[in-house]
C-alpha cells in the first residue's frame, strides 16, 4: 500500500491540449505530485521552453491524429499509465446559425479525438496488463445549457456519457476513468470575453458560492487526486468543479 496515496511518484501522464489554460495548470500540477509529464499542443514549437517536461506537437482533428500522438507518448515514455483528456474547442453560434464546418470542429475534437485518444491508450495497456487511468476534461455545460451553444453544450454531454461508458467497458482491464466538470473558469479566452462584458462577470461573481470565477488551478487537486491511488475505488464518475455555480437554481438576488 502507498504510504502517500496521494502522490503520483513513479507514474507517468500525458496531457492533452497543455498549452494554456486548464491542460497548462493540471499538466504543472501532476508534475509537482511526482509523475513525469508529457505536455501536448497543436504549436509546432513548445510554447513553454523553460518547462522541465517533454512538449509533443499534434492536431488531434488529423485523421489518425489521436493515435499518433499516444504512439509518439509511449516512444518517448514507455511506462505511460496516466491519461488527461483536456484538448477541447468551442465554436459557438446560434442553433438557426450553426454550420456543419462549425459542428463537426467541435465534435471532432471534444468527443472523437478524446475518444480514439483514450482508445490507443488503453489499448497499449491492455495488451501489456497494466492499469492505468484516464481523466476527461468535460464542463457543467454537458449537463446545463447556455444560449447560442448548443453544439458545445451537446459535446460535453457526450463527454460526460464517454466518461461512464469507457469505465464500463475497460473496468477489466484496471483502468479507472472519471472526468472533471469545471464551471466558469479564466483561461486566455474566457478572459478577454468577460473583459468585454464586465457586466456578465459581476452577474456570475455574483451567482457562484465561492464570490469568484475559477482559475486553471482550482482545476488541478480534483484531475491529481483522480488520477492516484487514493481514488482507487472511484470509476466512471464526473466531479462538478464549478465553486458552487450550479448549486442553485438562481443563486443571491443582488
């Protein structure tokens, strides 16, 4: 038995979409519990130089995107055993707007790249009988819908639907998966959109429990501790990370 259940010491992760915001913040944080990372982003070049772990380059929406980055993972780190599925876009429009282009660049990356991800993972691991775990990053969107996102607020519910039925199915292999659900967090662009609309902030500093919106950290002891021994009995489960946002219906009136 771990003496530290908490501690990622002697594993190793690879993070999709780590180049910014929430997949920046999970992939310094499993570093700081001890594993050794892998961090991906769709720049040919690493945005991050002065990071101490690998940088892998790869568009996920390529054909056989997902799998050649998880083949590229385990050359680099053959004992690979952690998996976070972050990379996510959004490309909202109105419902009477929406274009095929639109829907199928935000399935094609929140559901599809995830998915045949999570698949070549768990496929190496599989076939050399070691367990693993894998975390998907979904939204309270998959589960609550917005005005003009509908697409989105589909795909993060597939997510959370991917999430249980991945753990159905590699429950006999030993790898656990679960999924985070962050609420309104500032990543570079939820930044610049609020900073247009200061009244939209207030209204949600407002409504959320906690008296702010969240930050790429807050994000980051809920992926650790899915990821470590100490969640050993958990499984096919989406973990609300939202400071209290959907706790209630209208939240304080002023």
């Amino acid at each position: 038995m771990n003496p530290n259940p908490f501690s990622l010491e002697g594993r190793t992760a690879l993070v999709t979409g780590s180049s910014s915001g929430i997949g920046q913040a999970v992939a310094a944080a499993i570093q700081a519990a001890g594993a050794k990372v892998i961090r991906h982003g769709i720049e040919s070049e690493d945005p991050d130089p002065t990071s101490s772990s690998p940088y892998l380059a790869a568009d996920l929406l390529a054909e056989d995107g997902p799998e050649k980055l998880l083949e590229a993972a385990f050359q680099l780190s053959p004992d690979l055993d952690l998996l976070v599925c972050n990379a996510g876009n959004n490309h909202n429009a109105p419902f009477l707007e929406m274009t095929r282009k639109r829907w199928d660049l935000t399935m094609d990356l929140n559901l599809k790249a995830n998915y045949f991800a999570a698949q070549a993972f768990a496929k190496k691991l599989a076939a050399e009988q070691r367990l693993g775990a894998i975390v998907v990053t979904g939204s309270i969107n998959g589960f609550q819908a917005e005005i003009n996102s509908s697409a989105y607020d589909i795909s993060k519910g597939g997510c959370e639907m991917m999430v249980r039925g991945l753990a159905m199915e590699l429950a006999d292999y030993n790898i656990r998966v679960n999924g985070i659900a962050p609420g309104l967090i500032f990543t570079p662009k939820t930044r610049v959109g609020f900073g247009r609309n200061p009244k939209r902030q207030a209204h949600f500093e407002n409504k959320i429990l906690k008296g702010r919106i969240g930050e790429p950290r807050d994000c980051t002891g809920t992926v650790v501790f899915l990821l470590s021994e100490a969640s050993e009995y958990i499984t096919g489960e989406m973990i609300v990370v939202d400071g209290g946002l959907t706790v209630g219906q209208v939240g304080k009136m002023e």
